[in-house]
C-alpha cells in the first residue's frame, strides 16, 4: 500500500537518450541484441479513486535497450515486466479525524558526532556540550493505535522533528561523607572483622563519577585461634527484593487495643488494619485502605559462599526486612453508557464518516500500586459511505460587497502614534464580510435572488475566498497652470451688439498638468479688466525672415504681413480695423561674421506696480546678453546700458476681475428630463435616467473678494446648470437572521454569568443614494432557558490517623530490635460532600471534584537512638546582588543530641546554604533606529502617504529603538521586567 505523490509529466525516454543510434525494428534485433533490452518504468502518479484504501496508482512502461533506444514491449521478457497498477491509500479531508502523529518522550541528551565521531569530554568542562537527544514520531490510527504509513497524517500536519539539539551539563561527581567509626570487634575465635560505613550526601548527576564503595571491612589486630576444625572466614550481608504486601495472617495481629479487628466478607483469616478513630460511612462513600507488610531476606554469607548467622554480619546501619505497606487495589469504573447518536445523519460528497461515543465513570481509584484506571471515553466512526442515507445539504462561501479603502489600517499598523492631520490618500486595504451559507440549486432560480442565511464556517469545505486586498486612493494634488498671457486690446464686451463705450481688456493662462484626485482644483484661467474706447477688430502681424540689404550681413527688412481680424479670430475686411495698418517693413540687422553676436531680447518682466498707490504707474524690464564678442574689423558690441531696456506699464492687477464658482452639486432629478429620458443609457449602461447639476458662480475681485457681477465680462461667465447621470437608488441589503447559537446542553459552572444564546446576520450591500438603509441592529442575543447547573461537591479531608507499623509479631520475627519504632504508614478518611455539606456518593466527587486527596502517607515513630532535630528555620533574605546565597538552621534537641554520629554535619547538617534567585535583568537596545518622528502637530508626509494640503515639516524630532530585555544568564524575559521599554535619541 502506497501512497502517490503528484505525477510528473509522462516523457519518453527515447527523447533524452544520447548517441545517433536508429533503433532497429522488431524483426531486425537479433538475440544478441534483445539480450541488452531491458523495463524501464516512469514514476508512480497521482492516487486516485475513492477515499481511504480503495485508490489507485499507475505508470508506463517502456521496453528500453541498454544503448539508449526504446522498443517494441514484444521484444522485452513478459516475466520481468514490472507491475502497471497497484493499490494505494488515498487521503481525504475527513481523515483528519481518523489519523495522528505518536510522539513519544525525548530521550536522554547525548554527545552530538563531529564528523561522524563522538569525541569523549575533555579531561576539565567549564561549560555544557551540545547534544542530540531523540524521540519516535509514528503516524497512528486513533481508534486501535494501529501503525500506518507516515504520509497518511503528512497530508494534513508534518511531521514533527524526531531529532532536536540540546545541552549536557558538567558531569556532577558523587559526594559521600566520612567514613563512621570502626564497628567494636567481636569476641569469639578466629579472625574477625571491624565495620564502617558512609552516606551518599550527593548522588552522581550527568555522568559524573560513580559513588565508591560505602562500606568498608579489615580484620581485627588480635584474634584467638580457633580450635582444629574451625577456619576463619569474612563474612557480608546479602539483601534481596521485597515481597508483595500481605495481610497479617489472624494470630499475628496485636490485640493491645490500638488496632481493631475488621474481617472480611470474603475471607475470615485476614484482617484489615483501621484506627480507632477512623469511623468509615456507608460502604460506598468511602474506601478501606488495608495496611498490610513486606518483607525482604537480609542473608549473611561467608567467603565460601556459605550461609551463616546474622549476629556475624551484625553493622550499625542494618537494613531494614520488613515494613508496612498498602494493599493494592485495582481501579474499578462503571460499565459503558449506551453509544451516543451518530454525528452523521446524511450522506455528503466526500464519504466522511460520522463518530459516535461512550463513556464511563471511576467507582474507585487505584490504590497502593494497583492497576491503573483504563480509558473512560471511546470514540469510533460510524456510518461509512453513508449509502443508504439522503444526501447533505451543499455550503458555499459567501461574501459581502468591499467596504471602502481604508488607509488608517495601514498607517497603524506602521505606527501605533500615527494621527490624522488631513484627508489621508495612497495604499490601503478593503476588507468585506465573510460567510457560509446553504448553497442553491440548478432549480432554484425564483430563489437565486434570495440572501441566504448564514450558517456554522465549519460546514463549508475548502478555501475561504480573501475577505481583504490592497486598494488605492489617489493623492489629490492641484493642477498646474501657465504665465497670464500679456493684457488684450480693449474689445467690446459683445461685438456683435455693441453699446456704448463699454469694454473689457483679457489675459488667460492654460493648464499644463491636470489635477489629480478628488480635492484636486485648478485655478481661474482668465481674468478681465474694465476699459474704455474698445474696439472690436484689430491688427493681427506676422513677420517674416530678415532680408539683408546689402550682401549677406548686416542691415535688413522684415516683410510684416498685417490681417484684420475680430474678436473670435476670423479674419474680416481691413476697412473695419479703425486703427491705421502698421507699416510693410521693420528694420533689422543679421550679424556678419567678425561681428559682435548679442541674444534675442526677454520677454518683459513682470509689472511691478503697487496696490497701495492706485495712481502710480510700474515698470517692466527685458533684458539681452552677449554671446560673441567682435572681431577685427567687426561691428562692437553695444554699451552695457543698450543691453537692458525699461518701459512704463500698468497691468491692473489691483482691478481686475475674474469668475469663480462654488462646486457642483449633487445630481438631482429633473422632472422634465427624467421624463424624456428614463430609458437612456450613458456609455452603453442602462441607467436611472438624466439629472442636472447646479452651481453658483460669482465675480470676484482681486485681493478684494467679491464684486458686482457687471464686472466680469458676460462673455466668460462659467455654466451654473449641467446634464448629470442620475443615480440610481441602492437600498442596504442584509442577510437573515442566523440560527440562535445553541445553548449547553451539558450543566454549566454556577459562577453567577447569565448563559446566552445569539444570533447575527451580515450586512452584504451598503445603502446609497437615498435607498433604504440598513437596520440597525445586526446581532441579538438572549439568555438560554432551561440551563442546567452542575452540582457542587468537595472532598472532606479527616485527621491523619496514628501511624501505623509492622505488627509486633511479625517485627520480632524478622529482627532483633523489639521496639514499636521506625517508618510506617498512616492513613486518612476521605469522605465526599454535597453543597450543603451532605455525604454523597464518592463516584460524584470523583466526576465533579477533581482529583481525591491522598489516603496514606509515610509517618516515621523516633527511635530511642535516632537523633532529633528542631524544623528548619527560615531561609535568610537575600540582597539584590545575583552572587549572594540565602541559609536555614536547625539544631540538635532530645536526649541523643551529644552522640558522637548525631553530630556528624556530614550525615545530620545544620546548615543549608542556597543560591539566592537572580532578579536583575539588562536592557539593551536591539535593531535599527526609527524614522524621525515629529511632536504634535509638526508630523511630515511619511512612508509615501501624501496628505493634500500638507506641507512638509521641519525640527527637532525623536527616534526610537527596540529594547531586549534579558536576566543574568543572557536569557530573553518579559520587557516589562527592565526599567525601560525603549530608547530615544533627538536630532
């Protein structure tokens, strides 16, 4: 079973084959020839076919000799020809829920190779080594933990590292203490030997140095011969496993009275060990913990191998060979709940199955090392293929219409201080609603207008379409205009009805870049002057080339061609042209050769004339340079005064006047147009008919605001009405209502929040131009009926009772020491409480509590010998230098506290010493600098947003710079940690 990658484009290999061979044909190839024929195969393709195993997976085959050219397959062995087709395991969505990576634990960190070699350490480490440490990743089926191929769960996960690096710290050697005292020398014959021992105060970490031997052994100095017949031998203990926990058996139970007797239903020879004081409830409120005993051999041998009496191996630290322990008892849980509804009641296009479940709950927790509690929940699939269910209703993903472009998104994300000084224009994003709804029929089509409720985003299969995109708005920027042309002549404001002496001087200027955007404007583009004595017609002269008089240089004639013309540029008979004709020729002048070469005059300057003197007269310039100075015998250059020349002027620009209007307003409807027009069409498009704008228009005077409307020249007044596209009316659209949410139907925590339910529905087409607009509320919610709290219950934790030891009868069995001393256990009752501090059942506290508090604890009864010591006092404070150490003591007390061995710190310490936690963290900085950042008010155009109006700002600003923040072993922590979270710098 395989499963197939995507399948490469089928090539002939004949096509890559190198050589000019021509293949022979079928009956040319001889046996020496077919015997260099051999398969050769394309890769697997794509699997196909149905969902899970049933798929399919093919390649090509191709008869192929060894020289490099294909074949007929009749000419390759039948019996070598490799397999065309094989199973595969197709992967669906729905797998998902079958299938999953297992991943054990990380093993233990080891030395990482270096080429291929593991170097040991060096003879001294002063810093950890870098390591591998690995673990299992394995592609499992969820409902029997079967193994299957790894590219089953790849196709919706990859597959988690099974290797990762590490670090081994310094090897950490074991620390013993010193040896006791040598053990006192028996009496008796032979050689004999003295004892002493010490205790691991530090176990081996990370390699370090095994811990030595603990005990040691050495003959005595003197020693009495034995008689004939009687060797000496070195003798040692022997310790073995410890037995199961048992029960004592009825005539081993102490009946001091600090036990009672409880027997069992089942057998009457064992007993279960209780306190007094422990005064169990009904049977099933609480649990019997059964204290029972182990043991172990503790055997003495010689130095032959032969067993011999404990007295001989007899040391200050014998080992212990019984102790109390607590009888194990199995998890026990309740049977399996009925299998709940299948999740899947319709057959959908994929063949997903649908799950079912059960469960089950704890009647008693394992104890004492007993079996632990197996699963409590079960999952499997059901319903497969689904063939003989109704078809599943088809979702499809649905989207809003884009909202406008917003280019404060942008600006945020870039800057958290960003604010908005004026219209803002260049990149932003659009963004729009998305939803699933219930996909229509081919059949629907009276429905296909409908909306369609939203429904759960789960049901829809496949890529959600984007609900954002970049978007633009244009930069608007005014446009740009050209000089004012020189004042005309005096014209009658109507030439064609003229009246009066009254008339109006022009200049104009045109547009050399249109403006850009929607607050983008051009200025006035004309501008008149009141005059009087204004003439309609007027002399129109060109000029022609200069024609020399004499020669090829020096003075000439232009030839002037003078035309009439009116006031729109027609040419007209010179009778009307009341001015005298200018004359046929004007003197000029070509430079020769050796001559002074002088430029073309300026165009006059600007008339510098002064509003605050209406009366005065300003003066205008235009100017020349030389460009080549004369030669032998050449015509001078002109004096320094020739080359600049002046002349009175008088431009009205305290006076004049010119048109300007307010925007145009909205398109409105016009009776008599819509009329006549509610068919029409503009660019091809149906439309909602015609309507007019209006606007006002004004005269105004410079520098003076606005003057009476006689001023400006009728002529030029701008247009107040205009023909507009109506537009047509858009009423909001929304979707309906979803479904409420659903409430809970498992009991709720009573925490004092109500429980809801809501429903939304989605706006999908804004509202515009004067349509309908959109309701107001688009989310509802109310609170659930019915809901059902979970009940209260609590664990009521009772005294520990007394701590209970091996029984006496079993103690003097296995050691010599009688007295009622040592480790046992004790135990507690544990019993389970409703709200209202009534007993319940313990299953209820199990499945509503958490976690039973623990039943038995090690308790330990002071020996007569053992050294005693007060608590540890508390830990000193610490400064707030890292480096520093915090301590606790405590001291000797009883009867015992001047024994040499209780006074041994290396065994018993006084004093504990730590390293004080280090709460000192470095800021540093970390990246680039920010862009300069103004104050208030004085913020540039930046990152290429153009803000209309806004003019480039200038001063002292700030820059800012990302901070790390870490502790004392160079480790990142939380920023909030340092004193500061950033850094500034002014330029």
């Amino acid at each position: 079973m395989a499963i197939g990658s995507e399948s490469n484009s089928d090539r002939n290999p004949s096509s890559s084959a190198s050589g000019s061979h021509t293949p022979p044909t079928s009956s040319s190839i001889s046996p020496i020839q077919r015997i260099k024929l051999a398969k050769r195969v394309g890769p697997w393709g794509r699997c196909t076919g149905n969902c899970g195993p049933g798929g399919i997976q093919t390649r090509r085959v191709w008869c192929f000799h060894l020289e490099g050219w294909t074949s007929l397959l009749s000419n390759c062995e039948e019996t070598d020809k490799p397999e065309k087709e094989r199973s595969c395991f197709r992967v669906c969505d729905w797998h998902g829920e079958l299938f999953e990576w297992e991943i054990s634990e990380w093993q233990i960190c080891v030395l990482a190779p270096v080429h291929g070699e593991v170097k040991p350490r060096t003879s001294e480490c002063v810093t950890a080594q870098h390591g591998l440490q690995h673990r299992t990743v394995r592609c499992i089926q969820k409902l029997n933990r079967t193994v299957v191929i790894s590219e089953i769960c790849e196709y919706f996960a990859p597959q988690p590292p099974t290797e990762q690096a590490c670090l081994i710290p310094c090897p950490r050697d074991c620390v013993v203490s010193e040896f006791s005292p040598w053990s006192v020398c028996s009496k008796g014959c032979g050689k004999k030997l003295q004892h002493r021992t010490r205790a691991v105060i530090s176990p081996p970490l990370y390699g370090g140095v095994v811990c030595p031997n603990l005990t040691e052994s050495r003959a005595c100095d003197s020693h009495i011969s034995c008689p004939l017949g009687e060797e000496e031998y070195i003798f040692s203990l022997k310790v073995g496993p410890w037995s199961k926990c048992r029960l004592p058996h009825l005539k081993e139970v102490s009946l001091s009275g600090k036990t009672i007797l409880d027997f069992s239903s089942d057998s009457k020879e064992w007993v279960t060990f209780k306190h007094q004081g422990y005064k169990p409830h009904h049977h099933s409120k609480s649990w019997d913990i059964e204290i029972g005993y182990q043991t172990r051999q503790v055997r003495c041998t010689r130095s032959d191998g032969k067993n011999a009496m404990l007295s001989l191996c007899m040391q200050d630290n014998f080992p212990l060979t019984v102790q109390s322990c607590v009888m194990p008892k199995d998890c026990e849980t309740t049977d399996w709940s009925s299998w709940s509804p299948c999740s899947k009641t319709c057959q959908s296009e994929d063949l997903s199955p649908g799950f079912r479940s059960r469960s089950r709950s704890i009647k008693h927790i394992a104890i004492g090392g007993g079996q632990e509690c197996p699963e409590l929940h079960e999952r499997e699939a059901c319903n497969l293929g689904g063939e003989l269910l109704q078809l599943c209703s088809r979702y499809s993903w649905k989207t809003s219409e884009w909202k406008e472009c917003q280019v404060t998104l942008l600006l945020e994300q870039q800057d958290p201080h960003w604010h908005i000084t004026g219209p803002l224009c260049g990149g932003g994003i659009q963004t729009r609603e998305l939803y699933c709804a219930q996909s229509t029929t081919k059949f629907s089509g009276q429905r296909s207008k409908e909306v369609s409720r939203p429904v759960d985003k789960k049901l829809c299969l496949g890529p959600a379409p984007p609900t954002s995109r970049l978007c633009n708005i244009p930069c608007s920027t005014d446009c740009m205009v050209s000089s004012w042309s020189a004042w005309s002549l005096c014209v009658h404001e109507n030439c064609q009805d003229p009246q009066g002496k009254k008339g109006f001087k022009l200049r104009q200027r045109h547009i050399l870049m249109e403006s850009t955007g929607p607050d983008g404007n051009c200025p006035h583009l004309m501008e008149s002057v009141p005059c009087d004595d204004p003439m309609c017609y007027q002399w129109m002269v060109s000029e022609g080339v200069c024609i020399p008089d004499h020669g090829k240089c020096g003075s000439g004639h232009h030839i002037l061609k003078a035309v009439c013309k009116n006031d729109r540029g027609d040419e007209v008979s010179g009778n009307l042209c009341l001015a005298p004709p200018p004359p046929e020729r004007m003197a000029c002048e070509i430079p020769c050769r050796m001559d002074c070469v002088v430029s073309e005059w300026t165009e006059w300057s600007a008339c510098s004339q002064s509003c605050s003197n209406k009366n005065t007269e300003g003066k205008q310039t235009r100017t020349r340079t030389i460009l080549a100075l004369a030669g032998d015998g050449g015509k001078p250059c002109p004096p320094l005064q020739a080359l600049q020349e002046y002349r009175l002027c008088n431009d009205h620009s305290c006076t004049h006047f010119y048109w300007d209007t307010s925007p145009w307003g909205s398109c409105s409807e016009d009776t008599l147009v819509t009329a006549l027009n509610a068919t029409s069409t503009w660019n091809g498009e149906a439309t909602c008919g015609v309507g007019i704008q209006t606007r006002k228009v004004f005269c105004m005077k410079s520098h003076m605001g606005q003057a009476m409307i006689k001023r400006c020249p009728d002529s030029t007044r701008p247009e107040t009405v205009r023909p507009c596209l109506l537009p047509c009316k858009r009423d909001c659209v929304v979707t309906p209502f979803s479904e409420w949410t659903h409430c809970p139907t498992s009991c709720q925590q009573e925490n004092g929040t109500l429980i809801k339910q809501s429903r939304y529905r989605i706006v999908i087409q804004e509202a515009m131009n004067g349509g309908q607009e959109c309701p107001d509320t688009l989310f509802e919610e109310r609170e659930c009926e019915d809901v059902t709290y979970c009940p209260v219950y609590r664990w009521k934790p009772h005294k520990w009772n007394s701590c209970i030891l091996v029984p006496e009868s079993v103690r003097q069995g296995m050691t010599v020491i009688s007295e009622a001393c040592g480790k046992g256990l004790q135990t507690r009752a544990v019993t389970c409480l409703s709200d209202n501090n009534q007993s319940a059942e313990m299953v209820d506290c199990l499945k509503w509590a958490g976690d039973m508090p623990p039943l038995v604890q090690e308790c330990y009864i002071p020996c007569r010998d053992d050294c005693m010591f007060t608590p540890w006092s508390k830990f000193t404070p610490c400064s707030t230098d890292c480096d520093t150490v915090r301590t606790r003591r405590r001291q000797l007390t009883g009867k015992n506290r001047k024994k040499e061995k209780c006074q041994n710190v290396e065994i018993y310490p006084l004093v504990e010493t730590e390293a004080c936690p280090c709460d000192v963290f470095t800021a540093q900085p970390n990246g680039n600098w920010s862009e300069c950042i103004l104050p208030e008010g004085k913020k540039e155009s930046q990152r290429g947003i153009r803000l209309h109006g806004d003019t480039k700002a200038c001063g002292k600003g700030v820059r800012l710079q990302a901070i790390i923040c870490s502790d004392k072993n160079g480790r990142l922590v939380d920023p909030s940690y340092c004193s500061s979270s950033g850094k500034g710098m002014n330029e």
